[in-house]
C-alpha cells in the first residue's frame, strides 16, 4: 500500500510541475501560481510524516511486546521449584511460548518481524545458585540465628584445638609400655604377671597335673585360658575397623596396635582444627541447605529442649523424609547419591571424633586408670585361673585394650545419642559445651569446598525436581531493518564488593 501511494504522489507532481511550466510558457501565472507550487509540498510532507508516525508506532508496539514476552517469560516460573527449595527459574522448555503470540498482536503483517529468546543462565551454575541463596536467606537468616551458628561452631573448634594441643596423642603412639593386645596374644609370655598380686589359689593337685602335661596339652590349655582376650581383641577389632574405612585410610595390619591409631587422630585433627570460620555468606548457604534439605536427625535437642526440624515455610522435616527425601545433607557432604552410605558415612565420622576425644579422656583421667586397672586384673585373674597358673598376664599390659574398648562403647553409644535427637557433653578443663547432631554436621560442611557444596545441593534438587531452570534470558529480535537485545534475570541480589 505504501507503494501505490508513493507512486501516486510522483505522479501527481509530474502533473503539476509540467502545469507550472505550461503556465509560464503562456505567460498565464498569476498570484495562484504560488499556491500551484506550495499545495503539491505540504502534501508530500504530511503524507511522509505520517507514514513515519505509523513506522515509529509499530517499532515502539514491537519493543513493548518484546518486554512483554520477557515478562510472561519470567512469570512462568516453576512453582514447585520455588515451593520446595525456595528457588526461581523457568522450565526451559517454556521459555519461546509466549513468542507467536506477542508476534501476532504487536507486529502487523506488513512488517518483517522475528523474536527468538534463549537462556543466558541456568540454575545449574553454581554462580547462580548461590546468588539465588543468598538473595533467600538475606531475609530468612537473622542475626540471631547466625550468631548461633557461630559460637556453636566455635565451641567445636575449641574441642579441636583441644585435641590438637594434647600431648596424648603423641604419647599413646609412643608409650613403650603400650602393648599392641595382639602381641600378647602371640606371646603371652612378653608380659608375665605375678600370680600372687592376683590373688588366685591353685590347688596343689592341679599344680601336680599342670606339671605333668605335654607341651601339646599346655598349648590347648593357653589356647582356651587365651580365649577370654581373643573375644575382647576380636569385640574391638570389629568396632575400630569402620573408623579407619570412613577416614579414608587403609586398614592397618595391626588396627589395635598403638601407632596404628594416629591415622585416626589425624582425621580428627582435620575436621575441628584445620579449617577458618567462613564469612557470613557462606554460612547462609549452610543454614540454606540444613533448612530446606532434611538429614536422617529430624527431631533436635536444642538446651534441653526437643524441635521438630521444619522448613521456613513450616513443612517438617519427617514428613520430607517420608516422601523419599532421606539423608539428603549427609549425601551433600559425602558426594554420594546413596542415603544409606552417606548415613554410614556420617555415623562413622561422628564415631572417629568422639572416640579420639575418650580415649584422651580415659588416658588422662587418673580415677578411670584405677578402674580400667582394677578390670585389667580381673582378665588376668580369669585367664591365669583357666590356665591353672600357666598363663599369667600382667593386669598392667591389659589396660591398654581394657581403654581402647570402653573408649569405642563410648563413642558408639555418644552416637547412638546424636542419632537419636539428643545433645552430648564434651568437657575440657574448665570448659563444657553441648552438641548435637547437626552441629556435626555443620563442621563436616564446611570442610568442602563451596562449589561442590553447591553442586551438592543441586544434584539433590535434581533428585526431588527433575529439569534444566533458566535464571536469566535473553530476547534478540529483528524488526525490518533494525535489531533489538534484552535481557532479565530473577535475581536482584547484589554481588559483594572485592
């Protein structure tokens, strides 16, 4: 249409202009002819002005529809997404629907028009993930409960400096009057005893048999008066073994042995001593992640106190578990995607940091010693009874395991504690603090580093709801001659300042 007018008014022109000479050549011009010349311009201008006017509207019809599709875009946000973890994003499948639409009722036919928008940002990236957090928990995170957080985790890392500080550690492994239960085994005649400090009576006819006995019937004889210790170093063997595999050493050949144990008192050291408390930020994507993710604790001990565990919205955290979501803080930190291991993982790690903290507690504690001592002396009074007097132990060599084992009962039962909601008391000098469960957790968290607690998170976001979510896009368009680029984003957190 455009075009026909155009031609029309060159036409017309034409026209007017071989008047215009006709009249002159006539020598007919008149005080008309002025308005013969003026009347054809302020036509053509008018007509090309409002053709621009109408060229200019559509554009900015264009633009505005282009905004729109952007908005639509970003209001399609996936509800259950945000309902569950509190997180913006947009299907991307979802993200060009809008576009035929606004295409029809901004763009005229006449004009050439294309709109394609695609994902600049997805919620996959660990950048946008923790901008998305942090942006939550800005609002959801208060003083209080960081300040919480804090001093919670700086009474763990006093127990750490604790147990880093004691020459304990280094004295067991080095001790020479340690006795590997093991070796006395092997050669229970390493560590005689005096059968009189045990106070055991062997009758003179089981002398006269004793003496008489081959060294094939005093061997059986050993071997069943020895089976009292071999139950107690078989009872510990299975109970410190898992503690090695969840440090992630090799098992040693002799796990009971002294200068085996360091391996374990290391992996302790590493978990409350070798780390710096992190910034603000990164403890709100840590009470991010123990908010909205449940772990296989749903119920706490706070002071005293019992608390369901729920997330900022109220739901709970049992009932979480109770629709598949199991153990998923404790796979966040293991980067493992079976709750099960993950929940071993975490038990065993829980059992290797109390178990170091009893058996320093055992060793330096001289009221335990006379006790542990008094129970070593019962082991040799059973043995050397069993034996008639051929096998006698000194009660002294025994003390070691008779330690080790009630160290371990300890922390399996200080474990049992914390599965089961409640706080346990950890004691130095003067200074004692309570802990519970997810407070563990929160010292195991932050020795990952943040992008993989992040990829964590993530994947187990992927576990609940499934999908690609795009957080930020971008619109590029063609209209006629000319191109057009926008871009939105949900975030409107503010990066902190380098």
């Amino acid at each position: 249409m455009n075009l026909h007018i155009t031609k029309w008014l060159r036409s017309f022109y034409r026209k007017w202009l071989k008047l215009i000479k006709n009249k002159f050549k006539a020598e007919e011009a008149s005080s008309s002819l002025f308005f013969l010349i003026l009347l054809p311009a302020a036509v053509i201008v008018l007509f090309l002005t409002f053709e621009n006017a109408q060229m200019r509207r559509a554009e900015l019809d264009f633009v505005r529809g282009c905004e729109n599709s952007l908005d639509l875009t970003l209001a399609d946000y996936d509800r259950q997404l945000w309902h569950e973890f509190g997180l913006w994003g947009v299907d991307s499948n979802f993200i060009n629907q809008h576009k035929n639409e606004i295409e029809q009722n901004f763009v005229e036919n006449k004009h050439k028009a294309n709109i394609e928008i695609s994902a600049l940002h997805s919620l996959d990236e660990t950048d946008q993930l923790r901008k998305q957090i942090l942006r939550h928990m800005s609002v959801r995170a208060p003083f209080l409960v960081t300040k919480e957080i804090v001093n919670r985790i700086t009474d763990v890392s006093i127990l750490g400096e604790q147990l880093n500080n004691s020459p304990i550690l280094t004295a067991i492994t080095s001790q020479s009057d340690l006795f590997d239960p093991e070796s006395i085994l092997n050669n229970p005649g390493s560590v005689p005893g005096d059968l009189e400090d045990l106070d055991v009576e062997i009758e003179q006819e089981d002398q006269d048999r004793l003496a008489e006995m081959s060294n094939t019937e005093l061997n059986a004889l050993s071997e069943t008066a020895l089976k009292i210790l071999a139950d107690l170093t078989e009872e510990a063997k299975t109970m410190i073994i898992p503690m090695y595999e969840s440090t992630g050493n090799q098992v040693p050949a002799n796990p009971l042995a002294p200068s085996s144990l360091q391996s374990i008192a290391n992996f302790s050291d590493q978990l409350l001593f070798n780390y710096d408390i992190p910034v603000i930020s990164r403890l709100q994507i840590q009470e991010y992640m123990f908010n909205y993710y449940p772990m296989q604790v749903t119920e706490l001990e706070i002071s005293g106190n019992k608390t369901q565990l729920q997330t900022p919205d109220g739901r709970l955290h049992v009932d979480l578990q109770a629709a598949g979501r199991k153990n998923e803080i404790e796979q966040i930190i293991y980067n493992t995607e079976n709750p099960d291991s993950a929940a071993s993982k975490a038990k065993w790690s829980i059992r290797g940091i109390c178990f170091t903290y009893h058996l320093i507690d055992n060793f330096t504690d001289a009221e335990k010693q006379s006790h542990y001592l008094l129970q070593a002396t019962g082991i040799s009074t059973a043995i050397a009874a069993v034996s008639f007097g051929h096998v006698v132990i000194d009660p002294q060599s025994l003390t070691y395991l008779i330690i080790l084992i009630d160290s371990l009962s300890q922390a399996f039962a200080d474990c049992n504690q914390l599965l089961a909601g409640e706080e346990v008391s950890f004691a130095f000098a003067n200074a004692k603090f309570e802990l519970n469960y997810r407070d563990f957790m929160r010292v195991f968290a932050l020795l990952k580093k943040e992008d993989k607690l992040l990829t964590g998170i993530n994947n187990m976001r992927k576990k609940t709801i499934a999908g690609s979510f795009i957080t930020s896009i971008e619109l590029n368009a063609d209209f006629r001659n000319s191109s057009l680029r926008l871009s939105r984003e949900f975030s409107d957190y503010i990066s902190e300042k380098q």
